[in-house]
C-alpha cells in the first residue's frame, strides 16, 4: 500500500525527494494542523531539499571534474618524471659518449706527439749526420788544400833555389 495514502511517514526510507515531502498526506486527529500551512511549509522545505539536491549534484559534478583533472596532472607528473628520468639517462650517456671521445682524442692526440717526437729525432739524427758528413768533407778539403798549398810552396823552394 501506498505512505501517501494511509498518511504514514516513515522515516526509514533511504531517500526522500522532494515530490515526496511536497506531498506527503498527514492523517487528520480531532485538533489536527491547519492543512494550508503544513502544504506551505511542506512546498518551503520541497524547495529547500530541490536547491540541496541540485547542489549536490553540482559539487558531485565538480568533483568528478576534478577528479579527472588530478588523473591528468597525475598523468603529466608521471610523464614528466619519465622524462627527467630519460634527459638523466640521456645526459649520462652523452657524458660517458664524450669521455670517450676525449680519451680518443687525447690518445690520438699522444700518438700524434709521439710521431712528431719521432720525427724530429729522426731528423736531427740527419741533420747530425749531415753536418758530420760536412766537417769530414771541409776537413778532407782542408787537407788535400794543405796539401795542395804544401806542394806549391815546395814546388815554389825547389823554383826559388
């Protein structure tokens, strides 16, 4: 049977629209209330549950959402943190690719010293050699001019006597 209609109101329900308070039906005693200002204050109270209703609708609303707006700043920050955790893993291996190069570097850097080193060696080895090969030639050239000048002046005491 029907709460309205035997004017019963239980208070059990789980939930109470407004259309409900608006017209629930109250039985009648011998100095019941005055009807006019029960449907009044019934319609005041209607009103007052409809406004709590739409806002509670409202924030639930809003709260959904901000739900969805923290799920997505969630999201960002965790692409974010992968992000940093990738430009740390990427800087890192940049770091270690430019070690490597410079050892590189300076390997061939020290290769390159070490030929150079060698060469000049060499060379002055040459340049040593060469200029021993000309203090023999100059003193070969001293010696045979010696020689040549001695022959003279005894060719020119033998003239002479």
């Amino acid at each position: 049977m029907d709460e309205r209609a035997t004017g019963e109101f239980r208070m059990e329900r789980a939930e109470l629209t407004p259309l409900d308070i608006r017209y629930q039906e109250f039985r009648q005693g011998l100095r019941g209330y005055v009807v006019a200002e029960v449907r009044e204050y019934l319609a005041r109270v209607a009103d007052l549950q409809t406004g709590l209703i739409e806002e509670n609708e409202r924030l639930r609303s809003r709260i959904r959402e901000l739900e969805a707006e923290l799920a997505k700043s969630r999201e960002g920050e965790a692409e974010l943190k992968r992000a940093v955790v990738a430009a740390e893993r990427i800087a890192r291996e940049i770091k270690a690719q430019a070690e490597r190069e410079a050892e590189l570097i300076r390997r061939e850097t020290e290769a390159e010293r070490q030929a150079a080193l060698q060469e000049l060696v060499e060379q002055m080895k040459r340049i040593k050699s060469d200029i021993e090969q000309v203090r023999n030639e100059r003193d070969l050239f001293i010696s045979q001019f010696k020689a040549l000048l001695e022959g003279y002046l005894s060719s020119l005491d033998r003239f002479k006597r």
